[in-house]
C-alpha cells in the first residue's frame, strides 16, 4: 500500500458567513500527479467533505490528489444558489 498524506480543514475560500475548507489526500511517493476534485451530494442543503474519506484515501493510495470540498449549504434564512456553483 502506498504511503500517503492527509491534509484536513485547508481554508480555500470565503463566504460573507463561513470559511470554505477543503481535506486533501496526497500520495508522498510521487511529484506529478492528476488531482481529483470530490464534491458530495445533498441538493445544497445538506452533505459534508468527509463524506469522501474513503475515497479521497483510496485515491490517493492510487496515486491521485484528491480535494474533498465543503461548499455554502442553504438554511431557511440562507439560500445558497448560486453561491454554492461558485464555492465548487
């Protein structure tokens, strides 16, 4: 299995209420790398980034950099579109 490094709660943007905070799963073993974006379902209501640990482990024990993101969810006194499409 292929040594990897994890990086969680990495700010990567901003909105007027939150920080958007993404984790990312780095395989150490190599230098160039695709990078896999990983955006979880819940109709901007409802999910979460570590919804993809597995996965964002999986990959990059396959030797891909994977960013799970967390974007703005709506609420009753806060809609999120189309903040959300820009957050992703």
């Amino acid at each position: 299995m292929n040594e990897i490094k994890i990086l969680k709660n990495i700010v990567y943007g901003e909105t007027e209420r939150e920080y958007l905070t993404a984790d990312i799963y780095l395989p150490t073993n190599k230098t160039s790398i695709p990078i896999v974006i990983l955006v979880h379902g819940g109709a901007f209501h409802a999910g979460a980034k570590e919804m993809y640990e597995n996965w964002g482990t999986y990959l990059a024990q396959n030797g891909f950099c994977a960013m799970a993101i967390n974007y703005r969810l709506s609420g009753p006194d806060y809609p999120s579109y189309s903040g959300a499409i820009d957050d992703v």
